[in-house]
C-alpha cells in the first residue's frame, strides 16, 4: 500500500501547526467541512496529516479561538455556522446591507405603539419629557433564523406613517428616505455588552443569561436633527458588526 503523502512540509519556516491550521480553515471556508459537521477527531487529523497530537490540539485550538469550530465535550469538534456581518463603514439598514451579500432578511414586527417618551428617549429625540413617540418592535430574521431584536423610537407623527408601511420586508431607513422623504446624514453609535433577559430570551431563541451585543444607534437627518433611536440586541453566536479604522496622523510642523 502506498503510503499518503501529507500537504504539510516538515522543516519549513512556518510551523506545522500553523499549516495545518490554514489547511483546515480553508477546507472549512469552502465547504469541505459543511456548518455543524463532525470534524475528525484529532487521532484521525494525526494520521491524515503525519504529525502529533498536540500539534493537531494546536491547529484546533487556534480555530476555536476564531469561532470556526466549537467542541462538545464526549461528542467531539463540531464546525461552526457562519456569523452574518455587517459592514458599517456606511449608514444602511440590516437588509440594505446583507442583502448584498446573499443573505435573506424578514421581520417579525412584534408591535408598534405610541408611549410618553421617557428621559432617555426624549433627551435622544430633542423632545420633552412625556412627548408621544412611536414604539416599534421587529425581531430580524438572517436566512430564517432570529439574530437581533430591533426596539425604534421616533415622533409620532413619523411612526403614524412608518404604521402604514411594510415594515416585514423592508427596512425603517429606506421607508424613511423613499417614502417620506428624508435625507438621512449619519448615525451615532455606542456598543456594549448585555445578558439576555426573558424577552431577548423568547424574541432571540437564546437560554436567559446568554451574551448578547447591545447597540445604541441614533440616526440624524441630513441637517443634522435626530429622527430615530433605536435599541438594536444581535446574538452574539450568529452576527459580527465589522470596521475599517485609519489611523489619522498629525500634520507634523518644521519650525
């Protein structure tokens, strides 16, 4: 029997570990190895690719570390389902966004109602306290699955009209700029990290206590006045929030 030949190169400046973990994230990434298959275990990975244990545990550890893999203990290394992400170098909603990379995004609009603005919300919106705002709840939806609970604020006159529209398929900034009207500039956001409470629990599909990535957005008009705030929670297992950051350099100055 011919003995097989492994893809790794023994001796070479790049450590076996490190091939073989490029190996195995490439083979992952093309489908090789399809989301929440069964990886070989690592006595089967050693004789594939005639290297040791714990240069396996090695490779294996560095891709769990990355969240490509994930393992159970008794049952195994299982491959992990690919986050959605989002690139938010531009102002855009969920599905203007992932829809250009062939996700499909639906809402389940859970409610939309008018409340007294309390102070967070009327201090956001430039309003007094206890002026009517419009509620707006949508569990989002990336290829079937729940991965973020969507809570909108915005004047009511604003939510009256938002009311009317299709708020299943379409998403709230593109009502915003085609329908009514309004050139949106930018948006300001803050990002911090919660717990699921019984509500993310049942609108996420998550055990209460998960982690969950909390985003604060507050969106502006092009002249600058504020139009909607919104509180947006993503499942931390299945979404990335992605950014381009240059580093801005001083003007040096000779004297």
């Amino acid at each position: 029997m011919n003995k097989k030949i492994s893809p790794l190169v023994p001796f070479a400046p790049v450590p076996l570990y490190n091939q073989l973990k490029e190996l195995l994230r490439t083979q992952i990434l093309d489908g090789t190895y399809p989301a929440e298959s069964r990886m070989p275990s690592e006595s089967e990975l050693g004789d594939q690719f005639q290297v040791s244990r714990i240069t396996v545990r090695q490779a294996l550890g560095d891709l769990q570390k990355e969240g490509l893999i994930f393992k159970i203990h008794g049952k195994g290394t299982f491959v992990a389902k690919p986050k959605a992400f989002q690139n938010v170098s531009t102002l855009q909603g969920l599905a203007e966004s992932l829809a250009q990379l062939g996700h499909e995004v639906i809402n389940q609009l859970l409610s939309v109602k008018f409340i007294a603005a309390d102070a967070r919300i009327a201090e956001r919106l430039q309003l007094n306290d206890g002026d009517k705002v419009a509620e707006i709840k949508r569990v989002r939806l990336i290829n079937r699955e729940p991965v973020s609970l969507e809570i909108s604020y915005v004047l009511a006159d604003i939510g009256e009209k938002l009311q009317k529209a299709d708020l299943i398929t379409r998403d709230i900034f593109l009502i915003l700029e085609n329908d009514l009207q309004l050139n949106l500039g930018h948006a300001d956001l803050a990002i911090d990290a919660a717990l699921a409470d019984s509500e993310l629990t049942h609108a996420l599909n998550v055990e209460e206590g998960a982690p969950i990535m909390r985003i604060e957005r507050l969106t502006h008009t092009a002249d600058g006045k504020p139009i909607d705030f919104e509180f947006l929670y993503y499942r931390g297992d299945a979404f990335q929030y992605r950014f381009r950051i240059d580093r801005q350099r001083a003007n040096s100055q000779k004297n």
